[in-house]
C-alpha cells in the first residue's frame, strides 16, 4: 500500500485530468516501468474487492478512496504503452467498467451530500479518463479535435493496437443518458469524449461501439441542446463530432457488415434538424438556442462528407432527401435580430459542400429543387446580408471566391440567382459590392467566360440594366464591362461547330460535337466500332487547355 501511494504521488502530475489537450508522448514515459501480468492481475482483484464494498458503503468510505488511488495507478503506467496488451488488460478493464456503473448508481441516488457527490464524480472522471487511455493510447481523437491531421498511412505505422472494448460499455454508455437519470453534465462530456476516443482508437472497436441504441443517444443530446436550458460549453461540439466519426465509420465498413445502415443516422440526424417545432413560438433565448444548434448540425454536414470515396458518400446524402430537408429549413427559419442571416448562410454552404465536384448532384438538385425555388426561399427571408452573397458566390466556385487567383467557375446557376436579385436590393454599397465580385469571377478566365455565355448570362445581365429605377452609376459600369466581356467571346457551342464544318475536308457528312470536359468526372462515351470504315481511323479534335492552380488540401 505505501509503495502504491509513493507510486501515485511522485507520477500523478502526468495525469492531467482537467485537460482535453493531447499531451506530449514523451512526458516521463521512460521511468514508467512495465509491470508483469501477475501484479496487474492482483491489483485489478483489489479493484473489484472495491467495488464489491461500494454499495455497502453509500457514497464514500474506504473503499471508494482506495479505488480512485487504484485508477491513479492503472492511469499512470499506462502512459507506458506496453502494458496495454490484451493479455494483460481484460480483467482490468471489467472492474473499471463495473466502478463506473456503481459510481453512476450512487450518483443518482444521493442528492444531498456534496462531499460524497463530489468524491464520486472525481472517481468516475478517473475512470472514464482511464478508459480513454486504453482505447485510444495514441491520442488519435484529441489530435483531431486539436486540428491535427491524421493520415491512415500514420495509423498503420502504431506498434501497440488499443485494448479491445467489452460488450459491457454498450449498456452502461446508455443508461448515462436516460432521461430523469443522466449524469451531472460534466460527466456527460467526458463521456462524449471518450466515446469519440473509442471511435478514433481502432476501427474494430469503433464496430462495436457504433449500435442503434448508441446513436440514438447522440441524437437525443442534440435534441436536448435545442431547448431552453443551454448545455455545458463545448457538449453540442462534441456530440456532433462523434456524429461525424459515427459517419465515417459506417460509410467505411463493408455492405452489410456494418452494425447499422448508415441512412438510419442521417435520417434522424435530418429530423433533428428539421424539427418541426417553430423558431418564433420559442423565447428569445431559446430561439437562439436553437438557431446555434441547427448551425452547428449545418456544419458538421461538409465535415462529414470530407471522407475517402466522397462520391458515394455524395450519393447516400442524395438517396436520404438532403436538398429537401435543408430547402425545408430554410422555409421553416424566421427572422431573429442580428442572427437572421445565419441558418441562410450556413445552409447555402451545406447545399455547395453536397454538389461539389458532381455533376450528377448538381443535375438531382435542378430536378428535385430547382434554383427558381430556391432564389424565391432565400427572397422570402428578407433583404440579403454580404455574408449570404459571398456564400452564393462560393457556391459558383465551390471555394472561397475572394481567393487568388481567381477560381474557375463550377456552377453558374448561383451567378443567375445573383444578377436576379441586383436590382432588388436596397443597399447602394451591397449593389456594387456584388456588381463587382460577379465582374471579377466572370472575366477571369475562358472557360469561365465561356461557361456564362452558355448559360445565358449576357440576357441576364441586359435585363439589369434596364431595371427602373436605374442601378447606381458604380455598380451599372461594373455590369457593362462584364458585357463587353461575354460580348467579345465567340466560343458558344454553335460557333464551335460553325467552324468544325469550315475546317472539314470534302467528303461524306461527320458527325461534329462541342464537349466540355471540365468537370473532374466528365468524359465521352462512345459505342464499340464493329467494323473499321477503310483500312484505318483518325481522330480530330480541336482542345483547349486551361491550366489551374491546385487547391489546397481541406482540413477534416
């Protein structure tokens, strides 16, 4: 016992229990020995002797004090890798698990007294401080969440894998969440955390961690954070980063061997979202409780879709109806003081990060929505902010607009809904702030230039200069010279056909096509040549090149 406290005492400021920062790998790691399986043996049966004594003890005693000098311990020489090896560690890690069912038993129980509350929760938050430690030895999920970057290349490279996760965590991760019988919020986070740990840790255990029951936890804890009582700082931000964890795992198991199909989670995570209780029958404050929420779930989306095989990541978001359900939100938002801008902003950005790079989802969203429909939903919010149009103005580039060199074009359609909406507005300052962006994106480039004309844009740019009353002198001459640029580019489809034929020699009728190839996953199909027309086959093509600037790799 002497040497166990003389242990803890000379190690414990390693712990650093308070912290959610990764700590540096190398802190006293080299004094920590490495313990045979025999001791580790005995001191897990004195852990369970401890919880055996807890209940008889209701909520403190000897027992609960000798168990929290036992988690010191087990959390210390864990810093020494090797002693997390499944042939040491899985009667250790029952009785940790079995300590925090009890802990969490006394906890709901006794009301009154503070001291043993207190002593309970410090237990419980050594435990669950423990268990990370077990089933993310490498910090995987504390890296993440401090904006490290963590390639699969580095995972493979870890010598010791994490311990396995019991069966056991499952139920005890929900009976912590029931309603009327949760734990104290701070354990709640803490429990949050560790869940994101097990999820970084090891895809195996990340298998077994993602249930049902577990996600629907998740759901439930956002569903709460929309309420009047505002959640412990930092909750909302965790639980949605499991969220997106719970995504990546499932979207990287094989078909059918997932625990659960992914659809179920967006579904209800698309519910929570869009529920249909209304922004303006709230209180004031709890309205912009639940504006935060609903932005903070808008911007988990694009996080979530920052995955390997995107494309099909893509196509699961289209099967579950995501452009309805974020048209929808953006119907339901009503207008709230200085916050009025920011479901509109945060969903157009959603609705770029789901069409990026895809043709075939820009095609679903002009099907299903239509972006007539979707200029007429963000006119009914009222005038538009700068932010809003700087978001329209990202969705046509799909980036940041205001970047350098100008990005190349990706989506006209927002650049339409913008010359639309020019006239309309009643800021002079707005109206030439965004006469100009749209000169700077639509000149920039040929194949920008070529894409505008294509998509009608000169008529478009026509019609605003002749609204009444007239457009200030400022943003009329920012308009004119996009004109005149669009105007002195000749390079529409029937043009390019015109002079294919000129440049033809005599014979038979060819068949002659304008593609754009400009999108990453576009190509041409062509049918199987059966028979060759002559003794050989020539090709001609006429190609434009245009060289871009590579982007920027984006952080998860």
């Amino acid at each position: 016992q002497q040497w166990l406290e003389a242990f803890v005492m000379n190690f414990e400021k390693i712990i650093a229990l308070p912290s959610l920062e990764p700590r540096r790998p190398e802190e006293s790691v080299s004094e920590i020995p490495v313990l045979p399986r025999e001791v580790l043996q005995v001191l897990s049966q004195r852990l369970g002797q401890c919880v055996a004594q807890l209940p008889r003890e209701e909520g403190g005693g000897g027992s609960l004090g000798q168990a929290l000098l036992l988690l010191k311990f087990f959390i210390i020489i864990c810093r020494n890798l090797e002693n997390i090896q499944e042939d040491k560690t899985p009667g250790f890690i029952l009785e940790v698990l079995k300590l925090l069912r009890v802990c969490a038993s006394q906890l709901k129980r006794i009301q009154e007294d503070e001291r043993s509350r207190a002593q309970l929760e410090s237990t419980m938050l050594h435990a669950l401080h423990l268990c990370e430690c077990l089933f993310d030895p490498y910090q995987t999920w504390r890296r993440q969440l401090s904006g490290e970057v963590i390639s699969a290349k580095e995972k493979s490279k870890y010598k010791f894998a994490p311990a396995p996760l019991p069966p056991e965590f499952g139920a005890f991760f929900q009976e912590s969440f029931q309603a009327g019988e949760q734990l104290p919020e701070r354990l709640q986070l803490r429990l949050v955390h560790l869940f994101g740990a097990i999820l970084s840790g090891s895809k195996p255990n990340a298998l077994r961690a993602v249930t049902p029951p577990a996600v629907e936890v998740l759901l439930e804890l956002l569903r709460r954070g929309g309420g009047e009582t505002p959640p412990v700082p930092g909750l909302l931000e965790l639980v949605l980063r499991s969220v997106v964890a719970v995504v990546h795992v499932l979207h990287g198991s094989s078909p059918g061997v997932g625990p659960m199909p992914l659809r179920v989670l967006l579904d209800g995570y698309f519910r929570v979202l869009n529920s249909d209780l209304p922004v303006t029958s709230l209180a004031p404050e709890a309205a912009g409780g639940l504006i935060a929420l609903r932005v903070l779930m808008l911007d988990a989306i694009p996080a979530m879709l920052n995955c390997e095989d995107r494309p099909v990541l893509q196509a699961v978001f289209l099967s579950n109806n995501c452009f309805e359900h974020i048209i929808r939100l953006l119907q339901n938002s009503k207008v709230l003081g200085s916050s009025s801008d920011a479901i509109a902003v945060h969903a157009v950005g959603v609705l770029t990060a789901i069409m990026s790079n895809s043709p075939s989802a820009k095609e679903v969203f002009k099907e299903r929505i239509g972006y007539a429909h979707l200029y007429e939903v963000l006119r009914s919010q009222g005038q538009p902010t700068q932010r809003l149009l700087q978001e329209l103005l990202n969705m046509a580039v799909e980036g940041d607009h205001s970047s350098f060199p100008v990005r190349p074009i990706r989506n006209e359609q927002p650049l339409l809904i913008l010359l639309s909406w020019l006239p309309a507005l009643t800021c002079r300052e707005l109206q030439i702030f965004l006469s100009n962006r749209l000169r700077r994106l639509c000149e920039a480039s040929l194949p920008s230039r070529l894409t505008c004309v294509k998509a009608g844009m000169v008529g478009c740019l026509l019609s605003a200069l002749a609204t009444e009353p007239a457009l200030p002198v400022s943003c009329s001459e920012n308009l004119l010279e996009l004109l005149q640029a669009l105007g002195s580019h000749p390079h529409t489809a029937a043009v390019i056909r015109a002079l294919s034929g000129m440049a033809r020699v005599e014979g038979p009728p060819r068949a002659l096509q304008s593609f754009d190839l400009t999108p990453g996953m576009a190509g041409i199909m062509v049918p199987t040549i059966q028979k060759w027309p002559g003794g050989a086959f020539a090709f001609h093509a006429w190609l434009c090149l245009s060289e871009e600037e590579l982007e920027p790799p984006v952080r998860p």
